[in-house]
C-alpha cells in the first residue's frame, strides 16, 4: 500500500509544481470578456466629449475597431502621457490611442500598429518675441514640453550640437495647456505636433510655429508586446478603412476645417458649390421654410460638416451631409441619415432644438452663432463657456466675449471647475469662424441666383455626390 500512496503523493507534487496555463492572448481575452479597453487622453483630436457622445480621431477609429470585432469599447482617460504606454505594456489596457509618435525607446515596451497620420513637431512662440530660425536661438529661453512625450528626446538630440539647450519636462501638461502658457507668456517656446497646433492656433492667434524639429513621424496605435492576432486585426482594420477613405474623411473631419481658407480651397468651395450645392439647394430651402433658419447658413455648416457629400461616413456611424450621429437623428426624426434631404431637415430641426435651449433674450446675432457652436461642442460645454465667461468678467450673452473663452475648456484649471468637464473648445470657435466663412461667401455668390436651385433631384443624383 505504501508504494502506490507514494506515486499518488508524488504525481500530486508534479501537479501542484508545473506552470499555470498562460492567461489568454488579447485577442481572444478581448473577444472572451466581450469589451476592448482603450487608454487615451483628453485633446481635440485624441478624446472629448460632446453631449455625453464621445468624439475625437482616436476615439471615433477605435469606436470603429470595437464595433468591427463586435464588443464593448471602454475608454480609459490617463492623466499623464507616459501613463498611456504604461498602461499597455502593463496590461491594463488593450490599446493606447492618443496621438502617439512612434519612437525607438516606445517600441521598447510596446508594439505599434499601422500608422495613420503624418506628424510634424513644431516648435512654438509667441509673436511679440523674435522669430526663432534655429535651435541656437531657444538657449536662455524658457522651454517647456510634455513629459515622457517624443518632444523630448528631439530636444535631447538637439542639445548634442547645443549643450547649453535647457527645458522643462512636466507630466501633467497637455498641448493646449502649453499652447495658453507660451500665449500668456509664462514660458517662452515650446514643442508640440503640428496638427494639435492648427487646431489650436485660432484660440490663440498670438502664437506662431516657428520652425519644425526633427523628421516628419507617423501616428499609431500602441499595443501589447504580444499582440499577435490583435495586431493583425489593426493591421486589416486600418488597411481596409483607407482603402474605402473612411480613415480620410475622419481626418478631414478634425483637420481640414483648421487650415486656412487659401487659394486652393477657395477653388474647391467654388467647384462644390456648382457640382454640388445646386443639387440640395432645394431641400436647404425647404428647410428654411420649416424652420425660418437661413438655407444659406445651413448649406455652409453642411459644407463644415460634410463637403456637400451625404455619403460622408465615419467608422462610429456619424454620417450624412450633416453628419448626423444615430442618436440625434432618433431624435429629431430622420430614418435614413444618408437621404440628403432628410440629412438636411434633421440638421436643421437639431439646430432649432439647440437655439431654444439659448435665453430667449440674447439679441441676433449672438444667439445664432452661440447655437452653431453648441451645435458642434455639445450645449452643456457652451453653457461651461458662459459661466467662465462671466467669472472672468465677460458678457455671457456676448458670442465675442464667449468666443474668447472656449479655449478655457481646454485647461485643466478651467474645466474642473465647471459642471461637463473638458472640451476642445479651440476647435469650436474654428467651426463657428470657418460657418461664417462659408456662410459670408455663398451670400454674395449666390445673391443674384445665378446657380440653378430648383431643379427635382433624380434618385441617380442622390447616390452621386
């Protein structure tokens, strides 16, 4: 008998001694927990908030990537940079998705997918201050970039040429905090990447780029070491929305609207307004009649919103000449959101529900334009907006005096203080400034009719924008 209870006691040990089984792969973790968690953090272009819907590039691409792989998607928000990588490398999420430079010391910690965006860094100063044409200009100026970003290792590269190049490296700042400190003057330079930069450079039109450092990047998704099937699903992923120009048409979305309104865009605006414009032009004038709002005014944000084109889509859903979210066209009746002309009539009935919820007793035309940018920001963050405003002393009621405040959402000292937290309220007041543009130039464009507007649309025309 002793024997065998031997081999039994000995094949127990064996038993209790080997490894455990490997946790799962992220893929099949993913799709076993049903729920894909993303790290990101607050920016314009990385993750916000608009009336409780989530926006930004890097949120609407992985809101896109979730709903590919048929699971939850929960946003994780770092209050530091580095905590992006971290929480990666150490497992806590899936996905970092925050305008990330891939760098040589990054990938040391973790794999990056396919890149999506070009990047530039730019080095950024204040325009009362001599314009830097080299690094030799920044030694004795005061420099601050974002911790553990890929600003610092360019300026550590620079100080090999320069060794008296100094700088401050802080954790907690984001672009738009250093954006507001070099346009204060708190500090006199600093690094950030230079589509982050366009969008905020109408909030702070005392800042200038001066100079770009370093070679041109690429943006992209970090992701665990062992990514494996993981990667490979980013990888398709990315690969099949550029080949349909859905990836464009987000990046559209957020970027093209900050570049200046030049020559070739002017050309554009005018090639649209013929090739496009007149096939809508009726159902804008229909929503006119309903809603007493301008067919000019809402031909212009659908040019903001869509280029005229009502098969604009984006990978979260949002979609249509008014790029309309799902959510908003329940709300105000719209069935097919790629039907221009219920595109037209549901954006225009949303923004009839915004400007009622504006005090009936702010004066034209500063309650037009204080919708139009609820419209875009969500009215809970204008409401923000208002109240800074008149903390600061301002006129609420005043869209000049608001205007000059969106940016605050953008600033961590602001936007803890106020009720919905932060917004990219840089790029609000880029959407309400270009809406006027486009609005400004179809009045004297089409003030003498000269373009065909009433002619019936065929179903042909409707599929072809």
């Amino acid at each position: 008998m002793l024997r065998p209870l031997l081999a039994i006691a000995f094949a127990v040990l064996l038993a209790s001694c080997s490894p455990a089984p490997p946790p799962p792969a992220a893929l099949e973790q993913i799709l076993q927990d049903g729920e894909l968690r993303v790290v990101t953090r607050y920016s314009p272009t990385s993750f916000y908030t608009h009336d409780e819907e989530g926006r930004g590039v890097d949120y609407e691409l992985v809101r896109g990537f979730a709903d590919r792989l048929g699971v939850e998607l929960r946003i994780q928000v770092a209050d530091e940079l580095r905590e992006v990588i971290s929480s990666v490398a150490d497992g806590g999420a899936h996905i970092g998705a925050a305008n990330l430079t891939v760098t040589a010391s990054r990938s040391e910690r973790v794999r990056f997918g396919p890149g999506y965006q070009k990047v530039e860094q730019d080095l950024v100063y204040h325009r009362a201050r001599p314009r830097p044409r080299g690094i030799a200009d920044l030694i004795g100026g005061r420099i601050m970039v974002v911790a553990g970003s890929s600003h610092v290792g360019l300026l550590e590269r620079s100080r090999r040429e320069h060794p008296q190049l100094e700088w401050v490296e802080d954790p907690s700042v984001n672009d738009q905090d250093l954006v507001r400190m070099v346009a204060d003057g708190t500090i006199d330079y600093t690094v950030i990447d230079s589509h982050g930069f366009r969008l905020l450079r109408d909030g702070y039109p005392e800042v200038r780029a001066a100079f770009s450092i370093g070679q041109t990047g690429e943006m992209a998704w970090a992701l665990p070491k062992a990514a494996g099937g993981l990667a490979e699903r980013v990888t398709g992923y990315f690969a099949d929305i550029e080949a349909t120009g859905e990836l464009q048409e987000v990046l559209d979305r957020y970027y093209v609207s900050s570049r200046e309104f030049h020559y070739v865009e002017s050309r554009a605006f005018a090639r649209h307004l013929r090739s496009r414009l007149t096939r809508y032009r009726p159902f804008f004038e229909e929503a006119e009649l309903e809603t007493d709002l301008s067919w000019r005014l809402l031909a212009a944000m659908a040019y903001q919103e869509s280029h005229w084109n009502p098969r604009a889509v984006s990978p979260t859903g949002v979609r249509g000449l008014m790029m309309l979210t799902k959510h908003t066209a329940e709300l105000v009746g719209v069935d097919n959101r790629n039907d221009p002309r219920e595109s037209i009539l549901g954006g225009a009935r949303y923004l009839t529900r915004v400007q009622n919820k504006i005090p009936a007793r702010i004066a034209e035309p500063d309650r037009l334009w204080l919708s139009v940018a609820a419209y875009n920001l969500g009215f809970g963050h204008l409401e923000d907006a208002r109240v800074i405003t008149e903390i600061q002393g301002g006129d609420p009621d005043n869209w000049q005096d608001v205007r000059a405040r969106l940016p605050l959402l953008e600033d961590e000292r602001w936007y803890k203080r106020v009720k919905h937290g932060y917004a990219p309220g840089s790029q609000a007041v880029t959407y309400v400034d270009n809406i006027q543009h486009y609005h400004e130039k179809l009045e004297w464009m089409t003030a003498d009719d000269i373009l065909p507007g009433n002619q019936p649309i065929t179903a042909a025309q409707q599929r072809s924008p």
